[in-house]
C-alpha cells in the first residue's frame, strides 16, 4: 500500500512556501513571530486587567481579578523577554 506523500514530490515554490536556506534564520523569524505575539497578548491583557481596576468601584472581586492579571501579565512579559534573550544568544553563538 502506498501513501499520497510516499508518491508524490511536492515543490514548496509551487505552493508559495519559499524554500529555507538556513535553519538559523528560518527558527530566528518563527521565534520572533511567536515572542511578538506572545508580547502583544502580554500588553493587552495589562490594558484589560488595568480596565477592569479603574471600572471595578472598590468590589473586591474585580480588584483582585485584575490585579492578578496584571501580575501575570507582568511576569509572562518579563518570562518572553528573557526567552528572547536566551534564544537570540544561543543562535548567534552557535
């Protein structure tokens, strides 16, 4: 029994993927697409969780709910950060 992927030769310029020339650079721009989004998702949910707080009118619920997402907000920002560091050195040292 033979597979579709066993038969056919499937050319990545004819489906509009262009080919990777080095591995470096095609995981450096996957990594930096994954940090960017991860940043943005970061920022706005410390724009929500900061929302949350100024619309909360003192009940306790909605203050510690949006305290805690911007404390996790934070620290998932910081954690992104710290990735993107790590990884830009690892790729450039080797």
């Amino acid at each position: 029994m033979r597979f579709f992927a066993e038969t056919t030769k499937i050319d990545p310029g004819k489906i509009g993927v262009p080919a990777v020339k080095n591995a470096d650079t095609a995981l450096s721009g996957l990594l930096n697409v994954a940090y960017g989004a991860a940043g943005i998702l970061c920022v706005v949910i410390i724009i929500f969780g900061g929302y949350i707080y100024v619309t909360s009118d003192g009940n306790a619920s909605n203050v510690k709910l949006a305290k805690n997402a911007i404390t996790g907000a934070v620290v998932g920002l910081i954690v992104v950060i710290m990735a993107f560091t790590i990884t830009q050195f690892v790729i450039g040292r080797f």
